[in-house]
C-alpha cells in the first residue's frame, strides 16, 4: 500500500504492482459488499414480512413484537445494513431455526463434504476434459471432433438432479456398481473421528480403510456426474483455444520446420493456452460448487447444497442466506483468484 | 426482377429490402450449417406442440385413475403412467406450454432491462457507466443458481416467482454486451450527424444504438434458453417453481423420484424432454452465432 502513496520515490514497477494491488482489494471488497447487500435486500425487503419468516404464523402477539425488537426491525434500513455487515464481518450468521445451532457452525461442518466432492468432480473434469478438446482441435470436422462436440453440448442441456437419478437407477440399483445415496454405509457412520471433515483423508489417515472403500464408492457417482459438467465446459473451452493457435503462423512455421505433429499440438500450440486454461478451470471449480446443491439434493449428501434446500423447505432464512452467503464468497473469491494468477502467469500483463 | 436479385441487391431501397435481405443472407448461412437446421427443428416443434397440446395430447394431463397407476410405456401408454396413473406422454405434451411461457417470460423481461442498462451505460459513460457496470459485475460474480434459489425461498414458490427469480440472474450478462456493441457505435459518425441535427439522447439510444444491439443480444439470449430451462426445471424440482398438479417438467422428475429405482420410467421420461429442448436451443444458438458474427466463426 505504501507505494501507492510514494509513487515517484519508488521504481515505478513496484508503484504499478501496488496501485494494481490496491485497485484488486477495493474491487473485491465492493464485489463482497453487493454480495452481503443482496442477502440483506433479500433476506429483510423482499419477504411481505420477515419477522413472521422467523417466527411462523402460529406466534403470539408478544413474540410476534419481542422477536420483532430483537431483529432490529424497527431501525432504518441504512443502520440495519450496517449492523448486519458487522454480524457477518464477525462470523455471526444468525441461529438456524431447525438445527437450533448457529449457523456459521453448522456452514463449517456441512462444507468439507461438499468440498470433497466438487474436488474430485474438478479433477475427473480436467483430467479427461483438456485432452479432449485439445484432439477435437486438432482433428478439427472428424467424426471424433463432432463427438466431442455434441457431448460437450450435452453437459449444456442434461438436467444435473436427472442425470443423478438415471445414474443412481442404473449404476446403483441396476448393476450395483456403486453405493448409494449418503457419503458412508450406515454401519461406518461415526467411526472415523473428523479431523479435516474430508472423509477420505481422515479415513485414510486413521488406517480405517473399510470406511475409506465405501466412502469411495459413495461418492465416485455424484462426483463422476459433476466431472462430467465440468470437463463440458472445460473441452469447449480448451477446443476453442486450441483452434486460435492452430491457426497461427507459428504453428505453420513449425509444421514447415518437420516437427511432428504430436509435438506442435501438445507443446507449441497447447504450451500458450495454459495460463487462460488456468481461469476456466477456476470458473469451472467454482460452478462445480454451486452445481452440488442439486447433486447433493439427489445424493442425499451431506454437504452445503443439501443444507441448502433442507434449510429452504423449513423456511429458515437464516440458514438459507447464510449458505448463499457462503457459497457466494467462494464463488466470488475462486473468480478474483484465477483473475489474479493469470495476471501474474501472463508475461503479457506484466509489459 | 427476380425476388432472388431483390433479396440479394447490393443497393437496397427501402429499409424493409434491406432487412429482408439480411434475413435471407442469415437464413441462408443457417441452411448449410446441420446441427443448426435440428435446432430449428427441435424449437419449431416445442412452438407446435404447446400450441397444439390439446388436440396432440391423447389424454387430461391432470385427469387420475387409480386403476393403472405406474404402467411401464407400451403401445397404448408410450411413456407410461405416473403414480396417479396419468398418462405421462399426455402430461410431457402439456408441459411444453408451461416450459414455452418461462423461457419467453424471462426473455421478454431480462432481455429488455439488460439492452437499456447496457445501452444507458455504454452511451453516457462517466459515472453512470461506472454505477450501472459495478452493479453488474456484482450480479454477474454470484453463482446464479444459488441467487434464483435465495430468491424463491423469499418470494415464495410458484411459477411466476420463479420466472422473476431467473430473470434477475440473467439480464446482467445481456447488459455486459449491450454495453460492448453501444461502446463501438457511440463514436460512430451517423450518431454524431443525428446529435447535430438536434435528437435527443432518448431519441438515439432509442432509434439508433438499441436496433443495432438486437442480433447478438438475439444470439446470447437463444444460448441462454438451455440455462434457463435447466435452471427452471431445477426450481419445480426441489419445488419452489410450478406446483402440482401442474405438468412441469422438473416438477414432474421430483414426484418420480420415489419410484425411480422400480418404475425407472416416471423420472426418466420428462427429462428426455427437457434435454431435447435445451439441445434444440444450444443447437440453434450456436448456429445463429456463426451466422450473425462473422468474428466467433469457427
């Protein structure tokens, strides 16, 4: 910060560095205040009324007015803003109304499991996603090319929650591949003490390894369907890339010089589109989050989508903004993270 | 002349020869490209069908009988019948129309709200600009899913919440580009000749700037409709959008969920619905993107 204040006696590269440092802080800060302002207007203007949200229908008078009080109801809008600002600046997300616990809590229990299986969903889509693309761009019109094509569309046009229930019908109940819904047998639930609240690698890192295979096989299933999602968009995106530097001369020139053509694919044209990669598949881990709701929902999994949609059938906007809340600032921070390291990794940005 | 050399004139003399004639030069590119020609198709066909639903369909979509509750499809049930024993074929056939009036309601409100505020920002600049885009890029850094979800759960669920829900999570995109195409026609020297001779700024953005955004907010808006199913589709899933007995796809997946593992057909047939719909419309999409941008041909 200080070289944004002392440009002139300071080389004037640290000065951009921290003038560009100091602009990234302010326009995350702003993107977190529309996000907090969104549950704000969403949670206190939009509901008719958002003391009886609270209390249900079935409230006295009394409490009607002691939980109207207690809400701050009564304060401007502005001050009210304010004060929920703090709240969440503090950690303080509210009591959820059907746990009973507050909120914040129940978020940090629920989210390792879906960060468990959006992780696993980003690595199946990478892995097969990028090397898809990557020969549909270089067999551009084949018959692979248009396979590619078309499943990669699908991933636009599949219903997540169908897909999940088709794979369930067929792999779990039809061949009986896979486990269930849920994230561990029942006969397992609890015998592995959470450490990092990722099943698998407190299970692995307690040598329980029964508990590890069938956590394994809960949750190849949900996470295969939303790598499929992912690697959609990943082998568009890695096809529409690959095809620009196809077409450059470099790459003509290179072909020319005799090198082989597995060479010029995979090292002279895959080699510049690494570092914009990098930002869609931050995007994709960041969409692959929010797609868990609906997976999770199916799943009956454990994790922030399902306490998500559990929370919106009890009508506790407590817990609902809460985990939009959460999910958001993810969101939000994986997209301003993969912003900055193709800032940093692209020599172009620095000139 | 023949209406060919009409169509294809280099010097059109009236406006509607020259809009026509970009018509038959779009349509033309759309011919040849295969995939395209199926999404006309598939959303021709979904116009059809909701518009003809009731002579189309071979039952009531809402009408029960006990008596042949979760048939499997054959020749007198195609698809089936659900757990009311509702012919299933019936209700997919209904349910076009309710999928038909989001995807149109959504449309015909973000798509509007987002040109103006693009056009707005894109035309004054300055502070406006600055206002209008910050709100923008907040919108569009919110995963919307979870935004449409947060939405329903205030507004209450039913369909056209829902349609409200999604339409606040799209328009921000169609004003990031309203704002792109009104940046390149702002300086343009037909603008400056029609600010000289005294229009207004409402009458240019109006008259002038808003038309010459409308063909790729045409393209964005047809590659949003698979989101927009998808997600609409999500909503009446976990129950938020339409309510029974109302034949909505998604809505109609949720009920067979029970069954799925027995009576495999109950969720599995709406879905192929809702995927050949959304397929439809990426198709098209797609191909009208290759016709109207010549920039984004691949």
């Amino acid at each position: 910060m200080a070289a944004t204040l002392r440009p002139a006696a300071l080389p004037a590269r640290l000065a951009r560095t921290g003038r560009g440092a100091a602009a990234f802080v302010l326009v995350t800060a702003a993107t977190f205040l529309g996000l907090l302002a969104i549950t704000f207007f969403i949670g206190r203007v939009v509901p008719i009324d958002p003391v009886l949200s609270v209390v249900g229908d079935r409230a006295t008078q009394e409490q009607y007015e002691a939980a109207r009080l207690a809400m701050g109801l009564d304060r401007p809008l502005v001050v009210q803003f304010a004060s929920y600002v703090g709240d969440v600046l503090r950690g303080d997300l509210g009591v959820s109304v059907s746990t009973n616990r507050p909120v914040a809590s129940d978020l940090l229990r629920v989210f390792p499991a879906t960060l468990e299986m959006a992780t696993i969903g980003i690595v199946i889509g990478v892995a097969l996603g990028v090397p898809m693309g990557v020969i549909a761009a270089a067999r551009q019109g084949s018959w692979v090319d248009q396979t590619i094509r078309v499943l990669a569309l699908t991933g636009y046009s599949v219903p997540a929650f169908w897909l999940g229930l088709v794979g369930l019908a067929l792999f779990y109940a039809g061949l009986g591949w896979v486990s269930g819904p849920g994230r561990v047998s029942i006969f397992y639930d609890g015998v592995v003490a959470p450490r990092s609240g990722l099943l698998l690698v407190d299970s692995a890192l307690a040598g329980e390894w029964d508990v590890f295979r069938s956590a394994v096989s809960h949750i190849v299933l949900p996470a295969a369907i939303l790598g499929f999602f992912g690697l959609a968009y990943i082998a568009r995106m890695t096809r529409s890339f690959m095809l620009d530097q196809l077409g450059q001369e470099f790459v003509t020139t290179a072909r020319v010089k005799g090198v082989p053509e597995w060479r010029v694919v995979w090292v002279h044209a895959f080699g510049p589109i690494r570092i914009p990669l990098i930002t869609v598949i931050g995007l994709t881990y960041a969409g692959l989050l929010e797609g868990s709701v609906m997976i999770e929902t199916v799943f009956s999994w454990p994790g922030i989508g399902n306490y998500l949609t559990t929370a919106l059938f009890n009508a506790d906007m407590n817990a609902v903004l809460g985990a939009t809340l959460v999910i958001g600032s993810v969101f939000i921070a994986i997209n301003r993270l993969s912003d900055v390291l193709y800032r940093v990794l692209d020599p172009r940005s620095r000139a | 002349m023949s209406l060919a050399e009409w169509l294809t004139t280099d010097a059109p003399a009236s406006r509607g020869q020259a809009l026509a004639g970009r018509a038959h030069a779009t349509a033309r590119l759309l011919a040849r490209n295969p995939l395209a020609m199926v999404g006309i198709v598939i959303v021709l066909g979904l116009v059809l069908v909701a518009a003809f639903a009731p002579w189309l369909a071979p039952e009531s979509p809402v009408g029960q009988n006990l008596s042949r509750r979760l048939l499997p499809p054959s020749a007198e049930h195609w698809m089936g019948t659900d757990e009311l024993g509702r012919d299933i074929l019936s209700r997919v056939i209904w349910g076009t129309r309710i999928t038909l009036m989001i995807v149109a309601l959504v449309a015909v409100i973000a798509a509007p709200v987002g040109l103006i505020v693009g056009a707005v920002s894109g035309y004054f600049g300055g502070w406006a600009d600055r206002l209008l885009m910050g709100l923008t890029d907040v919108f569009l850094s919110m995963p919307k899913l979870i935004l449409a979800l947060a939405f329903v759960a205030a507004l209450g669920p039913g369909i056209e919440n829902a349609v409200i829900a999604i339409a606040i999570t799209t328009w921000p995109a169609y004003a990031r580009i309203a704002r792109a195409e009104t940046l390149t026609i702002r300086n343009a020297e037909f603008v400056a000749a029609t600010r000289l001779l005294g229009a207004s700024h409402l009458r240019i953005i109006a008259v002038h700037i808003l038309p010459l955004c409308t063909s790729s907010m045409i393209v964005r808006v047809t590659l949003d409709m698979a989101g927009i199913i998808l997600t609409a589709a999500g909503l009446g899933f976990l129950g938020l959008g339409a309510q029974p007995p109302l034949p909505e796809w998604g809505a109609m997946i949720s009920r067979g969920r029970a069954f799925v593992l027995d009576q495999w057909w109950v969720a599995t047939m709406p879905g192929f619905a809702i995927i050949l719909v959304s397929l439809g419309f990426c198709f098209l999409g797609d191909g009208l993107r290759d016709a109207l941008d010549p920039k984004g041909r691949r």
